[in-house]
C-alpha cells in the first residue's frame, strides 16, 4: 500500500493511495471510539457496558479475594496457636485440583496466586 504525506492547511495528513480489491477493505482512518476500538456507535456502546459490568464484577472479587484473605489468615492462625504448621500442602492441593477441574489449566495458575496471597508471610 503506498502512502503519501501532504500538507494540508498547516497540518500534516496520511493519504492512502492504494487501488484494487484491497482498497475497498480498508479499515477508516478513526474509529468511531478510539477508546474502546470500536467501529461502530453501537458495538462502542455494547462494550461501554460490557466494560462497566466487568468494573463491576472485578471490584466483587477483590472483595472476596480479600475476604478470602481474612479466613485464611484465621485458619492459619488458629493451625499455627494449636501447634501445626501454617501451610497444609493436602488441602492446597485440593485447591489445586478444583481450580484446574473447573477453570481449565489456566485455573491452577490462577489457584495459585490465590494461594500465595492468602499465606500470608511463611
């Protein structure tokens, strides 16, 4: 595709110049919403909301990721008062299986970051 730069009332702009089926493909030169990627005014406002629920529901697991938190700091120091250890390598591995049976391999990666935000300091 050739491209040519020209002056245009002071201020610089792209000009394409290609021909042939592939210039009738062209994407625009902006996008309806440049923030969102969209093309569209209404695919823009899907993903608005779409974006807006997703806010939504990552606020909610930061509540219950830290939540979380609490509990495990609770188990850990009720193990630790009765003379256990801090980790209990069964259950993480529980944890560990259920993640993955139920998110997939990605689900173990995400299990154990959980895990190690929940420890706590070991």
């Amino acid at each position: 595709m050739n491209t040519d730069l020209t002056r245009n009332s002071g201020t610089d702009s792209t000009t394409d110049t290609a021909t042939g089926p592939a210039a009738d493909a062209r994407v625009p030169a902006q996008a309806v919403a440049p923030d969102t990627g969209a093309r569209t005014d209404e695919a823009a406002a899907l993903i608005a909301g779409a974006r807006e629920r997703i806010d939504d529901l990552d606020a909610r697991i930061i509540g219950l990721v830290r939540e979380r938190m609490a509990v495990s700091a609770a188990i850990q120091e009720a193990r630790i008062t009765s003379g256990g250890r801090r980790v209990n390598l069964s259950r993480e591995m529980e944890v560990l299986h259920h993640y993955r049976e139920q998110l997939g391999k990605p689900g173990t990666a995400l299990a154990m970051t959980l895990l190690d935000l929940c420890r706590g300091r070991v």
